[in-house]
C-alpha cells in the first residue's frame, strides 16, 4: 500500500538517509545521538529544524531524525521516510509520563502496543478501533539487546494521547485507569507510528520509551537537558537493534 505524500517536510538529496532510522521527537537529540554514538556522521537535512544524520553505529547505516512532537509530526515524517527514502525499519527513542507506581524516572519501556486516547485513526478505519502493535521481530531483537548490554527494562502497553497538558480532573481519571490496566506510561507518538508502519508488508516500527516525568514521584522529573543528553539506554538498545538487523539481515526470534 502506498500513500500520497503532498508536502515534503525534508531536503535531503535521495540516497541519504539510511534504510534504519532512529526517531527522537527532539531535533537536538538526533544531533546527541549523531556526535555521541555514530561514526562520521553528516548532517543531510535541516529544513524545518528537522536534523538529520546519517553514519553508521559499529559498521551498520543508520540515520537520525528529529521528527518534533505529536500525531501529524511522526505520521508525516514516517510517510516521507518510507515513501520518499526507501525506510524500512523505523525506531522511535522518545520520553514518556507515567501513573504507574511500578515505573520510575529514568526506567526503559519497550513498547508492544498502544492504546489510542486520540481520534487521528478515524478517517482510515472509521469506527473500528484499531491496534496498533510493535513489530515482534524488533522487539525481541530490542529485548536480547537490552538483556546482553546489561540494561534493565520494562516492557508492555503504554498510551498514546493527543493532549500534553490535559484538563487536571481528566488527567487524574485517565491516570488511575492507565494504572489499574497495567499501563506503563503515555506519550504521543507510538501508536501512529505503528499504524502507518503497519501499512507497508516491509516496513517494521519499534518504540523505546525513558520515563522522564510521573505523577506519583514528582521528586524524580527529570530536566530538559537530561531529556535531550541522556537517557542513552534507549539509545544504545536501537541502536544496537539496527547494528543486528545489518549483521543478520534482520532479527531472528
């Protein structure tokens, strides 16, 4: 299946951005992850504030994008990438709140599905509801990274909500029922994310989420220089995602 893209959100030259892309909503996180982690990284997109690398991590391509926040940013941007670039694996390293009591700031979540808060999905599957899902070849691929470089994690459902700043009484009633369902956290990209990927037969999308703020523990927010320069966990586990996807020619279960 394919898609009409109308507006072109990136300048970069055809060729150079990379089959794997890692997607951090933050442009200045691409260029941390870019100057920290890639070898001979070089910048191939700014239009829109958009940075993009492309290098390699450990001898595998990747690219980095910094696709800014919510629905239509990371629809828009997965769009253009896949159609217009030839991406076929795309990772989200993004920040996440939480309610849950079992999740701290800082802890790693690898997403397995989203539940949807928004109605961005009406127009494509009208009353059905729809379920959007990791792809289980990257997530197990992300599970034995994270395992073999020693880095805990939680792994699960989180929700993907359209609001950042909900209504107080709203956010709290949502809050504990997340939290009585067992929801990890909420953000606001995943869930499209996977469902645009979920169009495409070889296309595969994976979400690696730090909690970076919680409403239970609001002593251990994290700031927006650690948002932007650390939480390298996540990082590292997509990377490394992409660095076995390169050696194997994809992930094995």
């Amino acid at each position: 299946m394919t898609t009409t893209v109308l507006e072109r959100l990136l300048s970069a030259e055809p060729g150079s951005i990379a089959p794997a892309v890692i997607l951090p909503g933050d442009p200045l996180r691409a260029q941390f992850i870019a100057e920290n982690f890639l070898e001979a990284p070089r910048l191939v997109n700014e239009a829109r504030g958009m940075l993009c690398y492309t290098g390699t991590y450990q001898g595998a391509p990747v690219s980095v994008l910094g696709t800014g926040m919510g629905a239509s940013s990371i629809t828009a941007s997965a769009l253009e990438l896949i159609e217009r670039y030839g991406a076929k694996t795309l990772i989200r390293v993004g920040t996440c709140g939480s309610w849950n009591p079992e999740v701290h700031v800082r802890d790693v979540i690898l997403v397995e599905a989203t539940t949807l808060e928004g109605n961005a999905t009406y127009d494509e599957f009208g009353r059905y509801d729809v379920v959007p899902t990791a792809d289980y070849k990257l997530l197990k691929c992300a599970s034995d990274s994270a395992a073999a470089c020693g880095i805990p994690f939680k792994s699960g459902v989180v929700t993907t909500g359209d609001c950042l700043h909900p209504e107080a009484a709203m956010a709290e009633r949502n809050g504990y029922l997340w939290q009585n369902h067992g929801i990890l956290g909420v953000e606001m990209e995943g869930a499209y994310l996977y469902t645009v990927a979920a169009r495409y037969e070889d296309v595969r999308a994976l979400v690696v989420v730090t909690c970076s703020d919680h409403a239970l523990y609001r002593e251990e927010d994290a700031s927006f220089e650690e948002r932007q320069k650390s939480f390298c966990d996540m990082m590292r586990i997509a990377l490394e995602v992409v660095k076995k996807q390169h050696e194997e020619g994809g992930c094995r279960a």
